[in-house]
C-alpha cells in the first residue's frame, strides 16, 4: 500500500510537475548555475529572514561555517534514506539566490515555496551545472560538477538527462507529454563531474528545448526541475586559432588570430596579456570586436604572454574557452620588420630598438650596417622617436647570394658595437617575362614563363594569376583586384606552359606572377596580352615548286591558311636540295597572293622550297615552315648549243678515202636544258647538199670523206627541240695544207696542268678557233682534244700527265673555210725535262764560278801587292846601318 | 529628366574611353574580321555542311530567323540570343564561337559609343528557361539549325557593317 501511495504521489508530482513546466521551467543561463536538492520532509526551521538573499557577501563566511559543522549530521540523515525518496530541486545562482521548489502539500495540491539558497547549501545536495552548445551548432551540452559540500555519498554517480525539442518554433508550445522525452546517460568521471550530449539539429537551433535531470547517486534519485533554453542563445565558441604575435612596422606589438572556423556569426574577443620586462612590467584585459590587437611600445627584451577567448557580439552567448597560452619574447635588440621579401627597385625601411645593458639606446646613437662589410650612409637613417632608428633603402638590386645565404644581413648596431641579430632583407627580382602564342585555329593561347629569376628564393610557390577585359588591353597593365588563378605546368626545358582555351580573341588577358612566400608575396610586373595579336598561323598549305617551261623561272605556289582572317604576307626559301640546302629568302607582301616566281641560276637542278606565313601588319609570329616540295627535273628550253666536236681522220691513202670521226662530249645539263634526247649529225656537201644523220644517244659517227669539202654539224635534241646555236667543221682538203702555226712549245708545270703556247703567222683565213690534240707517243692511245678560243696564245692543259712518258701536242687551226695544217710537235720526255733542268742549273753555276774566278784574281793581285810592300820593308836603310856607310848601292856589285 | 544626358555620358563612359584609346578604324577592321573568323569556324564544323538548306526545321522558332538586322542594337540582340542558345548547347564546337559572340557584342557596343548610340546589353531570350526540354530533345537540330542561320545572319551583318549602320 504504501508503494502505490507513493507512486501514485509520483505520478501526481510528475503530472503537476509538466504541466507547471513551461511556465515555471527554469532558464537557463548563460553563465554557470546551480541545482540543490534537499528531501520532501525537511523543515526550515533555519530559514533566513526575508531579504538575507540580497546581501549575502557578508555572510558567505558564516554560512560556510555553519554547512561545516552541520556537514556530518546531513550525512547521516541522508543516509537513512530510502533509494525511492525523491528530494525536491531547485536552480539557483549567484545572480538569483532564490529557490522555487515545486512540492505537493497534504491536500495533493502543489505548492511552490520560495527558500533561499542558502539553505539548500547547507543541508541539501549541490552541483555546479553549465550548457551551451557547440560551435558547430550540432551538439548541445550540459555539464554539471558535484560541489564538495555533499554530503550524500558521491559513488555510484548515474545522471540521465531528459529532453523534448518541440517540433514547432512558439513562445508556449504546447505541454510535452512525459513519453515525449527522450533520454540520454550522460558521461560521468570519477571526479563527480558529468557531461550529457543533446544533438540538435540545426533547423531547431531557435526552438525552446526542454530538459531536466535525473541524478542518482549512493541510492538516492534526484530530480532537477524542467529546464528550457533556445541552443542558439547559449552558443559557446571554441578558442581563436593561430594565435600570432608580431612587432609592426610602426614597433606595436600586434597579437593577432583567426576565428574559429565553424561559428556562424561575428565575435566578440577577450585578450589577456602581460608583459614582463626589467623595465616595465604590465597586465591588461581588453575585449575587441576584430582579431587582433596592437600593444603600444614595445620593449626589446621583454616576454610577453597572451590568451583570448570568443563570444558572440551581438545577441545572448557563452564565452568560449581561453586559448593556449602564447609567449613571444623579444630580443636585446628589436628589428621590426625581422625580414622583408621586396622586389628589385622598390625602397624598404628596417626599424629598431636597441637595448644595451638594461639601457635602450637613443635611436640617435643608432648606426647601420650591411652585412657587417659596409656602413650604411646616415643619409639613409631617420629618427622615429628617442627610441627608434629607421633605415631606408631605395630602388633595391637582386640580393646576390653569398653561399648558402641568399639574402642582405641589415645590423643595428650602438656606434660601434652591433649585437649579432640582425634583420634579414631578399630582394628578388620579379621581372618575369610571359610570353604568349596563340594557335593556328584561333582556339588556345598558350603562354610561358621561366621561373629562373627567382630560383633563389627557397620555398616560395609561384601562381600565374589573370584578369580577363572585354576588349583589348589598356596603354598601362596593372594588377586587377579580381583575378582568376591558372594552372601551369613546368616542361623539360624549365619553362612553365599554361593553356588558355577556349579563348575570347580580342579581349585582352592581363598576367602577372604571384609569388608566394612565408615572408610575404610579390607580384611581377602585370603583362597584357590580346590572343589575336600572337597569333601564329598554320602554315600554307599545298605548297608546289616547278621551273617553269620556255620561262625558266622558279615558280612557287601555296594555299593560304584558313585562318587567321587578316591579310597574310609570305616567305618563301628555296634552294639547291641536298644534304645542306643554301636556303635563299623571297618574300611576299601582297596578301591575296598565291605564287610567286624567282629566278634561279640553275634551271636543271632540284630546289626545294619551303613557305611561311605571318600576318600583314606585323603582329603575330611567322608560322613554321611548311613541308618542302621540290621541282622535278625536266626539259625547260631547247638546248642552249649543240655539242663541241672533233674529228679523228683514218686516212686511207689507196683509195683516196678518208674515214672521219666525228667525237663529241656529252652536253651538259645547263647546256642541254635539261636533257639530250639524241644527237642529229648534219652533213653538207657540195655535191650532196644536206642530210641529216640520226645517232641517238651516242657520242660518236663515223662518214666517209669523199669530196673536197665536207661540213658536218651536230644538234642536240631535248623534248622541246633542236638547239639552234651550234658547232661547225668543214673537212677540206686544200684548208688541210694552210699553215698558220709557226711555233708551238709546250712546258709541264705539273703532272696535272701543261701550258701550251704558239706563235702564229699571218693568214687571209677567218680563223674560228684552235683545237689541240694530245696523246702518248707511240703508243696507240685514246687522243684526247680541246677547243680554244682563236683570240689566246697560250692555254693550261690541264690532264693527267705521266712524267716518263712522250706526249705529242698538235695544235689546229680551224677556219670558216676548214682545218688548216697542225703544228705537231714531241712532247716533255724526261731526258728534255731533265736537261732543262741542267740548262737551269747551268745558267746558276756559271756566273757563280765566274764571280768567282774574279774574285779570286783580285785577291791574288792585292796579295801581291802586299807581298812587295812588306818585302821591301826588311831592307836596311843604308844611312843607319854602320857597315853599309858609304856604301853606294846603285854601284854595280861585281865591282867588289 | 535632367539626368537623362548625364546618365547617358555615364552610361557611354567606358566605351568611350575605350574608343579614346582604340582607334575606330581598328574596332571596324576587328569586327569584321572576327565575323570572317566565326564565319569560317562555323563552314569547319562537317556537320553543318550536310544540312539542306531547303528543308524547314519545324519547332526552333526560338532561333532568330533570316530576317535582316539593319542596326547595331538589332545585331546586339540577335547575336546575344544567338549566343545564349550555343552556350546552352554545351558544345565543344560552339564554346570557342559562343566566346566570339561575347568578343563581337563588344565591339559592336564600342561603334555604337563611337556614334553616341546607347546601346544598353541585350538579355536574350526572357523564355529560354522554359525551352530546355526543347533543347534536351533535339540537340543536334538546334545545332545545326542555329550555327546556319547564325552564319547567314553574320554574312548578312558583314555587308551592312560597310553601309554604317545606325543605332
């Protein structure tokens, strides 16, 4: 019976409890509160005056002292306890220490009474309870701390906790039933603290969640009153991310960080810091709306340390934990900034602090050097304040590396002393040219860079960045804030290759180069480019090549390439084929043009020829060049002449007949234009008239000489037809016995080369050439002749002539009338060759033993001379030689 | 009504600044050199070749037709139609003449500012939306259909850019 009673109580107390709940469920606040509970039969007999709860600072220390001493008496009462007793809860907080505890008088009627706080904590259970919800406004959390004034047994700690989240967003939503709350256990420590976990989803985040708790701990069950709270009013941020410290140019301490990533909304940041130093030392707090924040005045040799936390700026929330704490310490001496990336031709300041034994410096002390190897000029310093020194370096070159070191080391230094830190200063040189090429279709524009400028700077990524205008390009390029990032890819031989397509022809597509470093980014200088203006066409197409018929030229033919549109000049080479092609250059401005004809030298060889394109007024690139076509070969005019011939006469003197042979050389390609189909041997003779004798291909024809005079011609033949200029002989027998030649000597130079040379006699004949003959004598060798002009006098013949052997040379003269009478003559055997050798030694020697023979008479003469004159010497001279006195030598001696 | 010349300065201003800097006679040379260009393009595709052109395609109404376009603003609103059918083709034959389109709207728009014509941007067609199930069914036909008559319409262009259109 008493079980029913008492759940029949606890059905009616849950009952009364919901239906009190949504105007009396307890808010939850954004800061930490309280839950106490205390056993349905316990009597107030200490509650507290009226009004005590508005001024308890007073009291605390009296109150604590009485839950002390009351601390082990609650113990036991609890203890006594039975598991199914139910203590009345209620919420309370530093801001409101007021209960209302929801109970059941005896008339079953609830009743809510009013009890200060402070009873609870004397004799009732404690905990210390916070909710708010995740930054990522999923989760909602409550987490709730056992105080350590329970004095109920804290093991076997078991928290659930129940929540509804209507399905429709109203002020008072209608009454939950109780099977509409679903539960969850939440995760409790050993240290008595519990944490429960509430998914909201995120359409419900403005919806009034209701919860309560469930508590059971040492068998006894507690039960916190409902509580309501909208998630996104109790939002808790995480900590700021990348908290930074850095000293500005201006030598602020600027500590800077990053909002969370997940939070929906602007914060509000709480920075706590402290700076700690051997000259000052501070502490603050501030609270700003950005994310970061400047300290004034800096101090070198300082440690300063730094926490923030977030919160919501506008509207309820929770403050978010304090992140890590950061110390940035800074150095005896302060370069701000530490480093600089700049770019050739820009100015750059350094600034600094210095502190020398605990004394900073006055910046006008402040020298500055570069590198430790060079003073920097005091014209280049500036004063920023009694403490702080600036230097200014203007229109900068590329840093050059010094090793492994690739960049300027700047020093402070105080006079004459510099402390070993220093600023560090790259200067790269950013000028990277972009070149671009669009294709011959119009359709892809690929642009290059080379990255070797830069090579130096370790680390740092480069990025081709563009902005694309409508049209054209303006007169000055220039960084657009908008621009769109293009992937580029590195290629073999170092260069990066980006591809734009499909492309807007006209519109102009400004480049440059971002490079990005740690120490910062830089820019190449922006470059514009209009597609339509590089483009390099296909080359032409269907390119022929012929030497043109009866014309003799080199005629060339294209087809323009489709595109682009505009007017197209050309360029044609062309050249003798072969391994290495001497390429000649024509060029061809008229744009509607399809051919082109060049004269060339050679009208029977093969030329290749090649044509490239480019566009009229210049911009763009050449195209390639097309594939080579090649002339053919082929007949162009008739020949220029008939072939040289000579005759070799077997004369048959019984029958008065003569056998002629007519020999010739094969016509050459020049000559011939381009080819000898056959050779047509013209006769004509007094008797017989004419006739033509047919020989082909041959180089020979054998007649019969018969009458007085016989003339012969031979023609060649090509497809177009017979040459008109040509060579004649007449075979007569009286012009055979005219002799013209008078002499004919003939000298080897070599074993390659003889000089001929004659002397003729005068005749009536017109002479029209001469031809000469030669062989090796007695021997029945091939003869071997040559035509020379009728106007020389000597000629190099030039064969191989074998020294040991006899030549004989005759020489012809041939007249309009007929071959006069040779001169014939034995050629250069060896003994003449010799013997004009010894003739040449000869003329050497003799004068040489002539000179020499009166030389030697003239020395013989002179000795002479001397001989006399020095043998008359040695004769006394009788006036002082004693014995001689008196004597007269011009007497006879035979007197004495 | 008193803004109405200044609007119209305003509105003409980065045109004309664009003619300041880009000689006319260079604009009018680029224009009709790029409706060569997309001429040409179009006589590339092989499969415009083979359509007739004696037989009607019924249901592209949508497709500006053969009609003449005697002004600039005429031309700007056919080739922008013109323009927002091919880009919805998603074609890759069409993408680099749809880009064309966008370029020769351009400079259609700079000799209209060179002869003090407002030419506000042309939209294209207000009902596309509602003819994509048109376009899913039958892409071939409005291909083909439209890359001809957009041929057409550009020769035709070309022969009245030299008789100096007006606005």
């Amino acid at each position: 019976m008493t079980c029913q009673k008492f759940c029949v109580a606890l059905l009616h107390w849950e009952f009364i409890y919901l239906t009190t709940a949504l105007n009396l469920a307890y808010p939850i606040t954004p800061w930490r509160f309280k839950l106490s509970c205390m056993p349905p039969n316990t009597t107030y007999d200490f509650l507290l005056p009226t009004g005590i709860s508005k001024n308890t600072s007073n009291l605390n220390e009296h109150y604590e002292a009485v839950v002390k001493a009351k601390l082990n008496l609650s113990t036991t009462y609890f203890s006594n306890l039975s598991s199914k007793t139910t203590f009345y809860c209620c919420f309370w907080s530093k801001e409101d220490k007021n209960c209302s505890v929801h109970a059941d008088n005896i008339d079953g009627k609830d009743f809510v009474s009013t009890v200060n706080s402070l009873v609870f904590q004397q004799i009732g259970a404690n905990w210390n309870i916070q909710c708010w919800m995740k930054e990522d406004l999923k989760l909602f959390i409550c987490y709730m701390e056992s105080l350590f004034k329970n004095p109920f047994k804290t093991y076997d700690l078991k928290v659930h906790l129940l929540y509804v989240l209507p399905e429709v967003l109203e002020e008072s939503p209608p009454v939950p039933q109780k099977s509409s709350f679903q539960i969850v256990q939440c995760n409790c420590s050993v240290h008595d603290s519990c944490e429960c976990h509430v998914p909201v989803p995120t359409a419900k985040l403005n919806h009034t969640l209701l919860l309560y708790l469930k508590i059971k701990s040492g068998g006894i069950n507690f039960q916190s009153p409902l509580m309501s709270v909208q998630p996104i009013n109790v939002v808790k941020p995480d900590p700021p991310l990348d908290l930074h410290m850095e000293i500005t140019d201006a030598g602020h301490l600027r500590i800077s960080w990053s909002s969370p990533t997940l939070v929906p909304f602007q914060l509000q940041y709480q920075v706590k810091y402290s700076e700690n130093s051997s000259i000052n030392m501070r502490k603050a707090d501030e609270i700003v709306s950005t994310t970061s924040l400047l300290i004034d005045s800096v101090l070198p040799g300082s440690s300063y340390e730094v926490q923030v936390r977030g919160k919501r700026l506008d509207g309820p929330g929770i403050w978010g934990d304090w992140s890590t704490p950061l110390i940035f310490t800074t150095q005896d001496v302060v370069y701000f900034p530490p480093k600089i990336l700049t770019s050739v031709g820009s100015n750059v300041s350094f600034h600094c602090i210095y502190k020398s034994e605990n004394k900073i410096v006055s910046s006008k002390k402040i020298v500055w050097w570069l590198n430790l190897a060079e003073k920097i000029p005091p014209r280049q310093y500036a004063v920023v304040g009694d403490r702080v020194s600036k230097v200014t370096f203007p229109h900068l070159n590329a840093t050059k590396p010094r090793g492994k070191f690739t960049y300027d080391a700047v020093y402070c230094c105080n006079q004459q002393e510099c402390h070993h830190r220093y600023a560090e200063l790259y200067v790269i040189d950013v000028n990277i040219n972009i070149s671009c090429e669009t294709d011959g279709y119009l359709t892809k524009m690929t642009c290059r860079w080379s990255a070797n400028a830069i090579q130096s700077l370790m680390g740092s990524t480069l990025q081709l960045r563009y902005h694309r205008s409508s049209l054209y390009c303006s007169d000055v390029p220039s960084i657009h804030p908008m621009s769109e990032p293009k992937d580029c890819h590195l290629q073999r031989d170092g260069f990066y290759e980006c591809i734009f397509q499909p492309i807007f022809l006209l519109s102009g597509y400004t480049m440059w180069i971002k490079i990005n470093h740690s120490l910062g980014s830089l820019d190449s200088p922006p470059t514009c480019v209009v597609p339509d203006s590089v483009v390099k066409p296909l080359p032409p197409s269907s390119v022929k090549a012929e030497i043109t018929v009866e014309i003799g030229l080199l005629k060339i033919s294209w087809e323009k390439p489709v595109f682009p549109e505009n007017n197209l000049k050309f360029q044609i080479r062309y050249g003798l084929n072969g391994k290495e092609v001497q390429w000649k250059m024509y060029e061809v401005y008229e744009a509607k043009s399809k051919s082109a004809s060049v004269l060339v030298p050679d009208l029977c060889a093969v030329y290749a020829v090649q044509v490239r394109c480019r566009r009229l007024d210049g911009l763009g690139y050449w195209s390639n060049w097309s594939s080579p076509a090649y002339t053919v070969v082929m007949d162009i005019k008739v020949p220029t002449r008939g072939p040289e011939f000579w005759r070799i006469i077997n004369e048959d003197t019984t029958k008065k007949e003569r056998n002629v042979t007519l020999l010739w050389k094969p016509l050459m390609k020049n000559d011939s234009l381009c080819s000898v189909r056959k050779y047509v041997v013209k006769h004509h003779t007094s008797r017989n008239g004419t006739w033509s004798e047919d020989v082909g291909n041959h180089t020979k024809s054998t007649f019969l000489w018969t009458e007085q005079a016989h003339s012969v011609t031979v023609l060649a033949v090509n497809s177009i037809g017979a040459s008109f200029v040509n060579f004649n002989l007449t075979l007569s027998w009286l012009m055979s016995k005219v002799n013209s030649v008078q002499s004919l000597s003939a000298y080897p130079l070599n074993s390659s080369c003889v000089l001929l040379s004659w002397t003729l006699l005068p005749s009536d004949y017109s002479l029209m050439y001469f031809v000469t003959e030669w062989k090796i004598l007695n021997e029945d060798s091939e003869v071997k002749w040559l035509r020379i002009p009728p106007s020389v006098k000597k000629y190099y013949i030039h064969d191989h002539f074998i020294p040991i052997e006899k030549y004989q040379f005759s020489l012809y003269p041939v007249f309009m009338e007929g071959v006069g009478k040779p001169k014939i003559i034995n050629s250069f055997p060896q003994d003449d060759i010799e013997k004009h050798q010894h003739d040449a030694g000869l003329y050497v020697i003799v004068p040489i033993i002539i000179s020499s023979s009166i030389l030697l008479l003239g020395t013989l003469l002179i000795s002479h001379q001397r001989m006399k004159k020095l043998f008359w010497e040695d004769v006394p001279n009788p006036k002082n030689c004693s014995w001689a006195q008196g004597l007269n030598f011009q007497k006879r001696t035979d007197i004495l | 009504m008193r803004c109405g010349p200044l609007c119209r300065f305003l509105w003409l201003w980065p045109y004309l600044s664009y003619v300041e800097a880009v000689p006319i006679r260079k604009v009018q040379d680029d224009t009709k050199t790029l409706i060569k260009t997309i001429v040409t393009r179009i006589s590339d595709i092989s499969h415009t070749q083979a359509v007739s052109s004696k037989q009607r395609v019924a249901g592209l109404d949508f497709i500006p037709g053969l009609h003449p376009v005697l002004s600039l603003s005429r031309m700007d609103q056919t080739l922008a139609i013109y323009q927002q059918i091919l880009t919805s083709l998603h074609s890759r034959n069409v993408i680099q003449i749809s880009n064309d389109l966008e370029n020769l709207r351009d400079l259609l728009r700079l000799l209209a500012s060179s002869k003090s014509c407002p030419l506000p941007r042309a939209r294209g067609l207000e009902s596309f939306e509602s003819l994509g199930g048109v376009l899913e069914a039958s892409l071939y036909s409005t291909e083909v259909v439209a890359l001809s008559r957009l041929q057409t319409a550009l020769q035709d262009m070309l022969g009245r850019l030299d008789l100096s259109p007006g606005c």
